[in-house]
C-alpha cells in the first residue's frame, strides 16, 4: 500500500471515507501510533441512594437533630482551642484559642440495613467504571495522537477537493464565456481570467495555447 503523500491529487480525489481511514491507519503505523481501539462502552450506573440522615457538629455527629443542637449550646459556652502547625523546616503545632462558630450540618449516608443490601452492586460498578476510565484513557490517548495525523490526511483530501469543486466552477464559466465569445476559445480564456484571477493556475488547459497577455 502506497504512502499517502505519494498519492495524485486525481488518486486522492478517486478515494472513499474507508479508504483514507486505511491511509490513515498506515500513516500511524508509519509513526508508530497505536491504532485506534475500539470506543470502551460506559458500565450503566447502579442507582444507591443513602437512606439515613446523621447531624455533624464538627468531626462529631449525631443520630438526630436536637442532640447535635444540644452540643453546639454546650460547646459554645465553652473554651476552646485548635492545633495549628508552625511554618519552618520542623513540624510542630502550637495551641491557638479556637474562636470559630459552631453549626448542625446535616449529611445523607447509608444505614448498616441499606449498605448491606447495596454494597455488592455498588462495587461491582466501582470496578467497572475504574476498568472503562483506564480503556477510555488509552482510547483518547490513541485518539488524540491518531487525531494530528488525520488532521494532516485530512486536510489535504479536504483541500484537493476544494480545488476541484473550484474547477468545475471555472470550466462551467469558461463554457458560459465561450458562449459569449461565439466560441472564440482565447478570447473566453481571457473573461475567464479577467473575472478569476486564479484561472489560469487552476486550469492551465485553457491557457496554455490562447495566451490572454
């Protein structure tokens, strides 16, 4: 199988979707780029809902509310203090007065009952969803190095092509102005010209024998 760059532009413009896909996985074989794998599929999500609400003073938390509203009242009228680190090569903490307020923060977790029951699915999605982010991020890994070389075969295809629709649009003018110069083909070359600066590089057929200078 030939090079991409070898190809015409004729060639390149002969080519389907699969068959560039082909020089494309040429062109990365070439560079040593992985192939494309294919797209990992998503592991469904297990639906686990905690069931159970707990009330968080602090690091300290209770099974309803107005026990934890007792302990804000009970710690507030307290004094209170707080380990801070120093700054400097040791790793000492020194006791400073603690001045923060305190607030009831509610929390869903999951009971004993309902993680027992949950667990296992909820796991097993873990480990899916763990295995699919590493096979999602070889797939964009692959996909992003096959990208720069696509970009490159593409762009060229892309451009090719343009410069072909281009053409026609200048022979479908170029026969209009034939029309107009009662078939004079020299004189519709220099219409031609004359309205597409760009005629003459991108047909040079028609000018090659009916000079417009």
């Amino acid at each position: 199988m030939r090079n991409f760059d070898d190809l015409s532009d004729a060639e390149i413009l002969a080519l389907n979707d699969s068959q560039v896909s082909q020089y494309i996985d040429l062109a990365c074989a070439e560079a040593g780029v992985p192939l494309l794998p294919p797209r990992p599929n998503e592991p469904d999500a297990v639906p686990v809902t905690p069931d159970m609400t707990i009330y968080g003073v602090g690091d300290i938390y209770f099974y309803n509310q107005a026990d934890a509203l007792s302990a804000v009242a009970l710690l507030g009228s307290l004094r209170r203090c707080s380990l801070q680190y120093v700054s400097g090569p040791r790793y000492e903490r020194v006791v400073r007065p603690e001045t923060s307020d305190l607030s009831v923060q509610p929390a869903k977790h999951f009971s004993p009952e309902n993680w027992d029951r949950v667990k296992n699915d909820a796991n097993r999605y873990a480990e899916q969803k763990k295995t699919y982010d590493a096979d999602l991020g070889e797939y964009n890994k692959a996909g992003a190095a096959r990208s720069k070389i696509a970009e490159s075969i593409c762009g060229r295809r892309e451009q090719v092509c343009a410069d072909e629709r281009r053409r026609e649009m200048l022979r479908a003018s170029f026969e209009r102005y034939l029309a107009l110069a009662d078939g004079n083909r020299e004189i519709a070359a220099r219409f031609l010209k004359a309205a597409h600066g760009d005629a003459d590089t991108m047909l040079p057929e028609l000018f090659t024998a009916n000079s417009t200078t």
